[in-house]
C-alpha cells in the first residue's frame, strides 16, 4: 500500500508543478493577473524546488522555463496597454514578486 501512496504523492507533486506552468502560460482555467502572479510566486518559491529535488527534476530549468514565460506574458500586457500607469510597476518590465513566507503562517505547500 506504501508504494502506491509515492507514487500517488509524486503525482499529485508533478501535476501541481505542471498546473502553475500551465498557469504562466495563461491556459489554465482560471488564467488572470493574479493566478499567474500566484504561479510565478509558487515556481520561485522553495517549495517547488524541494518538489523538484523529491522529483528529480532540474528546478534550474522548470525556473528558467518559468521567467521566460511570464516576461512573455509581461511583454504582452504592455503591448496591449495593461501594464501601462500601474503603481509600482518597475520600468525595466519584470515585476519583483516577493516569496519570502510571513513569519508564523505555516506554508501548505500551495500557491492558490
């Protein structure tokens, strides 16, 4: 029973990696500003390398894959005029995400 519950974890881990890059590259359900912000946050966070590590997969390029996605979303808000005048927004096109977890909330290992 043990070995069916790895690999049930494993892949329940796999789909939720694949479910914030489906998520960065807008073809997720549910694809808005604020899932893609929420996936990108996931794939920096280190909760989804130690994912990768327990996978084998190479976080370096899962995270890479990741950037390059989201600047392309970035790249394409501006071209449309939605990232145009927003607070905050830094000029070179790359928002800072911050991932660093509050102190004293507990992490469950979800980006939604």
């Amino acid at each position: 029973m043990g070995m069916y519950n790895a690999a049930g974890f494993r892949a329940l881990l796999a789909a939720v990696i694949g479910r914030a890059v489906d998520d960065i590259k807008g073809i997720g359900p549910r694809c808005h500003r604020k899932e893609t912000d929420r996936a990108m946050a996931f794939v920096l966070s280190d909760t989804c390398e130690a994912y990768c590590l327990e996978l084998e997969i190479d976080y370096a390029a899962v995270r890479e894959k990741a950037a390059a996605l989201y600047r392309r979303f970035l790249e394409k808000e501006d071209a449309e005029g939605g990232g145009k005048n927003r607070p905050g927004r830094p000029s070179n096109g790359f928002r800072h995400i911050n991932t660093r977890q509050s102190p004293g909330k507990p992490c469950n290992g979800s980006y939604r």
